[in-house]
C-alpha cells in the first residue's frame, strides 16, 4: 500500500525539486511518519509541525508582520465590540462580499437553496483554501495567520447576517430588483426562523475560536522572530 498521505502531500508541495522554493520538509516527514509508523503519534506530529513552524520563523523580520498582526487584532476586537449586526467593516470586508457574490453565481445552477448557501460558503473556503495554500505551496506560517484573522472577520460578518434573519436591518447587496435575504429565505424554508440567533451564536463562537488561535500562532511565531533576530545581533557583534 505504501503512504497514502504522504503521497497526497507531495501532490500538494509539488515534486522534489532542489531548485524550487523552499517546501515544509518537516511537515512532509511529520504527515509522513505519522501515517506510516505507529511510534508516531498525534503528539509527535505537534511537536514536528511546532519545529516547522519555528525553523521557518527563525531570523525573519518581525516588523510589518507585528503591524499587520497589531491590525487583526484591532479587527477582531472591534468586530467584538460592534456585536451581531455592528456597523464595523475590516479591510477585508469588500472581498469577502466579492467572494460571497460570486458563490452565489457559482452555486446557481443548484437550486435556490444551493444558490443562497454557496455565498455564504465560498465567503468562509477562500480564506481557508488561502491559509492551506500558504502553508503547503508557499511554506508560510505567518500567511496562515493573517488568513486565519480573513477568516474569523468573514464568520463575524456572517454572525452578523444570521442574526439579522429576523431584524431585517442589513442593507442587501445583489443583482436585479427583488434581492432575497440569504438568511430570512432559508431559515423560513426550513422552519428555524427562530433559531437565528443561536446559530448566529454559534457563528460568532467559532469566529472567536479562530481568530484566537489565528493571533496565538501569529504572536507564538513573531516572538520566535524577535528572539533568533536578537541573537544573530548579539552573535555578530
Ligand atoms: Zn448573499
């Protein structure tokens, strides 16, 4: 049989090719070795993508990367503060929307139900296909956290459209005259109406999950960064 998963992981990072970019070799060994050896446990396999992590981050600039990090953090905060059915927009709001747009458009061919949860799906699979993309193909784990802050604001906002199921308060953006609410129209199909809110909850509980474990990583990674950059001073002095 082989290694199932190691192959499909040399299918993502691509061939081994020594003059390519850098790919995550650890990872690799780490996907590896824990479908192959029994010794290799869940626990290994932390511990292999936590020296990845470190190895990658080591000697790197943390400057505009703890700016970008400081601006997720205000993001996330402020989409808190605003609540469910806030007024507060992030930078990454407008292509989010595009996203959501576009997901209905694709999804139209499916049916009405289909075509109303595809924007709402596609809005929350982009920023994780950019997050999976970033650490296989680019091999950059700070990239995943900012995706990681994309994709909590993204749940916030769809938080917000859930909750507005039964407020009606969001201005609604769409093509032609008569612009359904994705929300009212589905959770009225399926007799939740009022269940709204608990699944706005839900959606906001989860966003909360991501973007704390988004600004750990990020923070776990600039802190590598300040110390191996502090050492190399020292080291050359
Ligand atoms: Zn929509």
């Amino acid at each position: 049989m082989g290694d199932p998963l190691g192959g499909a992981i040399r299918l993502l990072v691509g061939p081994n090719d020594p003059s390519g970019p850098r790919r995550p070799i650890h990872l690799e060994n780490a996907w590896r070795g824990a479908c192959t050896a029994d010794r290799m446990g869940a626990r290994d396999l932390l511990l292999a993508v936590r020296e990845d992590a470190k190895e990658w981050a080591s000697g790197k600039s943390p400057w505009l990367r703890a700016m970008l990090l400081a601006y997720l953090l205000y993001a996330g905060l402020a989409h808190l503060w605003s609540g469910l059915g806030g007024e507060y927009r992030s930078w990454f709001a407008g292509i989010t929307l595009a996203f959501h747009e576009l997901g209905h458009v694709i999804f139209s061919g499916l049916g009405k139900t289909w075509m109303l949860l595809g924007g709402n799906i596609l809005q929350l699979v982009i920023p994780t296909a950019a997050a999976v993309y970033l650490l296989l193909r680019q091999h950059d784990w700070f990239g995943v956290s900012v995706c990681g802050g994309w994709l909590a604001t993204s749940l916030f906002e769809l938080a917000s459209y859930i909750d507005d199921a039964n407020r009606l308060n969001l201005p609604l953006v769409g093509l032609g005259e008569d612009v359904l609410h994705d929300w009212e129209t589905l959770l009225t199909d399926a007799h939740l109406l009022n269940h709204a809110q608990t699944l706005a909850r839900a959606t906001q509980g989860l966003g909360i999950a991501v973007f704390a474990g988004s600004l750990a990583l990020g923070m776990a990674l600039l802190s590598v960064m300040w110390r191996t950059r502090r050492n190399q001073a020292i080291v050359h002095m």
